[in-house]
C-alpha cells in the first residue's frame, strides 16, 4: 500500500490531498462522483490539514469498493440518495466481509 500510496503522492509531500485523492481513484478503476470522493476526502481528514496519510487512504479504499460492489450487487447508481457511510462504520464493514 506504501508503495502505490508513494504513486499517487505526485509531488512527494508524504500526503494524498484532494486533487491526488481524486486522480489515484480515478487510475484505480473507481469511477465515483468527484463531489462524492471529495466529500469522503474531507471527511478522513479529521484534522483538516488538507492532506490522507498513507492509513486513512488505505481505509477510503476499502470503503469505495464496498460501496462499489454494494453499487454492483444491488443496482443502484450513486446519486444524492447514496446511503454515506462514515469512517465510524469501517470496523462494521470488516465484519461485514469477514462474514460474507
Ligand atoms: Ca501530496
């Protein structure tokens, strides 16, 4: 993860911040809304320095792809009716797939 982290990070400030969130979703195949990315950038970004460390890109990443399979299994697209899922709730996702 440090390793693709260190990609993304493309002026080597040691932090993704929005602009590189965005691109590093995007070159990932995770095709999301930019307000919807920029949205769950700032919301990982308890401090508001404006910038992720390589663990709170890592947990943004679990949660855009469950939110991508759940898009996936159930058919819905991602619009403003979207359920939001906090960072609070990534311990219930784990378990969510541990057990499925
Ligand atoms: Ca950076």
């Amino acid at each position: 993860m440090k390793v693709l982290f260190d990609r993304f990070d493309t002026d080597g400030s040691g932090g993704l911040d929005e602009k590189e969130f965005v691109a590093a979703c995007t070159l990932m195949g995770l095709n999301f809304p930019t307000t919807e990315l920029v949205m769950m950038f700032r919301e990982a970004d308890d401090d508001g320095s404006g910038v992720i460390d390589v663990e709170e890109f890592s947990e943004l990443l679990k949660i855009l792809r469950w939110k991508r399979m759940d898009m996936l299994t159930t058919g819905h697209t991602l619009n403003n009716n979207a359920p939001k899922y906090k960072i609070s709730s990534i311990g219930m996702m784990h378990n969510w797939q541990v057990s499925n």
